[in-house]
C-alpha cells in the first residue's frame, strides 16, 4: 500500500494533509513560496526562529523547512531545538547554493535533507514523500523492537464466542470509534488491540501500546501529552506518546492506573481531538484512534472512584469482552496445536504431531486461570528436542499440565460419601453449571465438550435455572 497520495486538494499521508512548518525570516520569500507550496501541503509560516519553535510547539508539523539565516537565533539552534522536542519530524534545509558547506554541517547536526531556495515543488515533493517513510520506519522500529523481537502470535480462534467478536469488530473497525477491551489477565487483550489496528485503513502508520502501569503515576501525563521545556525540573522539550500515534493507534492498556488528571486530558482529547503538552497552554490538533484495556471490573472501578464517572461514560461505550478461556474451549486445543508448533520451530522441528486423547481432555477440563498467556507458557517450557522423535504427543510430555491435573483429581477423590441419589444430583449440578459457564452458554459446544445431545443439554440448563 502507498504512503502518500495525490488527491484533488492537495498532497496526502493517509488521510491526512501534510502539515509543513517554514521558518525563514525574508516575509518576501516566506510569501512567495507559501504561495507555491499551499497547492501541495498546508503550510504554516514562521519568521524568524523564536516564531519558528513556538509554532512547532503549538501544533502538529510533519515536516520542516528551515532556512539557517535567521537574524534572531543561530539556525543550527533552531534545529536542534526542533529534534529535541520531536526527532522524527524530518527537518528540510533551505540553502542557497553559496552555502552548501552550512547544510552539510546541518546534516552532521540532525537535518534531514536540504534543498535551494529556488526549490523546484516536484524535487521538494519528492523528498519529502522520502522522508516521512523512513520517518515512519524509524519510529516503528523503536517502538515495535520488543514486539519484533518477541515475534507476535497469529491471533487464533474457533469458538463462536470469538467469531461474533470478530464479525462485530470488522463492523466498527473502520469508524475510528474508540474501543475499550476488558477481560481477565491474559485473555489476548494486547493482541486484539494489534488485530483492530491492522484490520484498520490505520494499519500503515505507528501503532503505540503504553501499559499505564509500567508509568510511575506522576509521569503518566508527561509520558502520553510530552513535555515543554521546565514544565518542571529537568523538564526538555519532548514528544509524548500522542504524537508518536499520529494517524495511527495508540493503546492504552491497565487504565485503573491512569491518575484523575489524565483522565480529564483523556476526555478532552476525545471530544476535541487535542491534546497539550505538559507546561504548555497551546493544543496541538491530532488524529489518533484510542484503545483502551483493563483487566479490572471497571464498573466497580467507577463506583469505587477510581475512574471518573464522565470518562468511564465516554469510553465504555463500544466495550468488547473478550471471556476467560475455560469459557471458550474450543479455542484451546487450536491454540495449543498453534504454540506446539510455534515453539516446536524454535529447536527445528517441523512437525504435525497427534494429540492423545488423554492430553486433549486435560487441556480441556483444566481451568487455565492466567489464560492464554498460562497455556502458552505451559507449552513453551514443556518443549524439548526429544519431540523430534514422536509422532504423538502425550499428557506427559507437559509435566506442568500433568501435575495440575493429578492435583485436580486428588481434589476429587477426597469427596464425602453420601447417598446415590444426592451424589447424582450434586454432581450433575456442578457439572452442568461448569459446563454451562466454560462455553459461554452456547449450546452447541456444550454439545461437543459433553459427547450430549443438545436437545439434552437445553432440557438440563432449563431444569438447572441456567437459561
Ligand atoms: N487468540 C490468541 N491467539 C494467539 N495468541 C494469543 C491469543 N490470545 C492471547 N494470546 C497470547 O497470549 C499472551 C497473553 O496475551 P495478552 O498479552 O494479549 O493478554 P492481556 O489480555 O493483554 O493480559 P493482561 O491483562 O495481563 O495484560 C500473549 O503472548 C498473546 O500473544
Ligand atoms: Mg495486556
């Protein structure tokens, strides 16, 4: 897919116009060349380098073109104070050709390129296209290393429950509505707010995950809005993480950690599309889709008073629930057979092992309270190079799983001996709610875990009070 575009009104990332900030302190030229630029890019001007940095500042550029010969600051000032506030909005230098020893200088110091004052729009354009993909390449690989580096899973399903999740998102994925995801620890939060991301027209531009709580609670305003030079102490000029989304997502996980006043900024972006940076004043205009997760109950967060009651109205709006997996069991074994081979890989082994029937109805009938996350783990220590030589892999070849269960069917055998009927009617109870609570309901793969009919199961989860 192209980075930029040509459309009628003007030159194009995605969606957006490119926003061009052209310092230089001859009003003339200023004129004339803003004049010719408008066709191309919205263009603000700023004359003189005081002007130039208190623009930059005050709204979002994606690029710069900077002349050095400004009379009230050193141009290589500028320059530094622009790459220090954000260094990925490349930096053009606007160079007669007398002085092509300043814009090599300027380059060693940061620039980004340079070009002649009698620029012909075509060459500008040109680079300027250049620049922003590489832009978005640098950025993308310092934010997304850690992903890379982990390699991110496939994201894998098969029960209905999941499906209709799936059919509702592609529904709303396109209009950039902000999305809250909730659901026990390690249900595939973080990964489902990567899947809307790349089932999005934003999927070209940066996605930005931002756990709240890894962010000492003072800093989370700095951290997401950026900063103005002594905001407070030791305060510099920095980009927050809204602007590092810009036209893309920025996923805010664990938001029971975000502190009142973020919520209040929070709230306003969302209505107004603006943000302001910490010791600043000036909003700054962005086009950011937001995702929000938390693994708490969020009502019970509002009622405690952790979040506020207006921000908790304005985001819980469009709330996907992704359920525990001993809710979803037929996502297990897909997602089991995912990580053998997955991990499997890792020691060279490529292979389509058979599953016993003994270790499938422990990776069923197992709980999995850390969910996937405990499901991929279990797997991934349990591999071993000795795999190769298997053709069928057995409950013991997953000593974590194999001693859960053993501990589950301690916690059986130790039942009080009562009378047959009682007994039946205890154990069909607590079967059937069990069974009836793991598959969400659904009859159909209540069906297929049980091996009963349907009409059989209706007719119990009636009698049961559970439908
Ligand atoms: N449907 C899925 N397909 C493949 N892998 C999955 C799926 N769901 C979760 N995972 C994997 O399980 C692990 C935990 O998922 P994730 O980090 O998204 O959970 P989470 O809901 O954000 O948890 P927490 O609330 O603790 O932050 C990750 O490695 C993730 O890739
Ligand atoms: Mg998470």
């Amino acid at each position: 897919m192209s980075f930029c575009y040509k459309t009628k009104k003007g030159y194009n990332i995605g969606k957006m116009k490119v926003n061009l900030l052209l310092i230089d302190d001859d009003t003339s030229f200023l004129k004339d060349a803003s004049e010719i630029l408008k066709a191309d890019f919205n263009v603000i001007t700023a004359e003189g380098g005081k002007k130039g940095i208190n623009a930059f500042q005050s709204d979002y550029f994606n690029v710069v073109l900077l002349d050095l010969m400004l009379p009230d600051m050193h141009g290589f000032e500028v320059l530094e104070k622009i790459k220090e506030m954000n260094p990925f909005v490349p930096v053009i230098i606007i160079t007669g050709y007398a002085d092509v020893e300043k814009a090599v200088e300027a380059m060693k110091r940061g620039a980004d390129d340079f070009i002649p004052k009698d620029f012909n729009l075509g060459v500008l354009r040109e680079k300027i296209k250049k620049l922003l993909e590489t832009r978005d390449l640098k950025i993308s690989h310092k934010f997304l290393k850690s992903e890379l580096e982990h390699e991110r899973n496939e994201f894998i399903y098969a029960s209905e429950v999941m499906k209709k999740i799936i059919i509702e998102l592609e529904k709303i994925v396109n209009l950039d509505l902000d999305v809250l995801l909730v659901g026990e620890t390690g249900v595939g939060k973080d990964l489902m707010a990567r899947q809307i991301h790349e089932m999005s027209k934003r999927r070209d531009k940066n996605f930005v995950p931002v756990n709240i709580a890894g962010i000492e609670p003072n800093l989370v305003d700095s951290e997401l809005f950026g900063t103005v030079k002594g905001a407070f102490t030791d305060a510099i000029n920095r980009v927050g993480r809204f602007e590092l989304a810009q036209n893309g997502t920025l996923y805010l996980s664990e938001i029971a950690e975000i502190p009142h006043n973020v919520q209040i900024k929070l709230l306003y972006f969302l209505q107004y599309k603006e943000i302001t940076r910490v010791g600043s004043n000036k909003g700054i205009k962005l086009d950011v889709r937001l995702i929000f997760a938390t693994n708490a109950d969020i009502e019970k967060l509002r009622k405690e008073g952790k979040i506020r009651d207006d921000f908790y109205y304005r985001i819980a709006g469009t709330q996907i629930y992704i359920p525990p997996l001993r809710e979803r069991v037929d996502d297990i074994i897909p997602l089991a057979r995912y990580f053998i081979k997955k991990y499997c890989l890792k020691y060279g082994i490529k292979k389509d092992f058979e599953l016993s029937e003994e270790l499938k109805s422990a990776l069923l009938s197992y709980h999995w309270p850390g969910n996937v996350r405990e499901l991929e783990s279990m797997i991934m220590s349990s591999i071993r190079p000795e795999f190769e030589m298997v053709d069928e892999l057995r409950l013991e070849h997953f000593p974590y799983l194999f001693s859960v269960i053993e501990d589950l069917k301690r916690g059986k055998d130790e039942f009080e001996f009562k009378p047959y009927k009682i007994a039946e009617r205890e154990f069909k109870k607590s079967y059937f709610s069990e069974l009836f609570k793991r598959v969400g309901g659904d009859i159909k793969s209540a069906s297929k875990v049980s091996g009963l009919s349907q009409k059989y199961l209706q007719r119990v989860f009636k009698s049961l009070g559970l439908i």
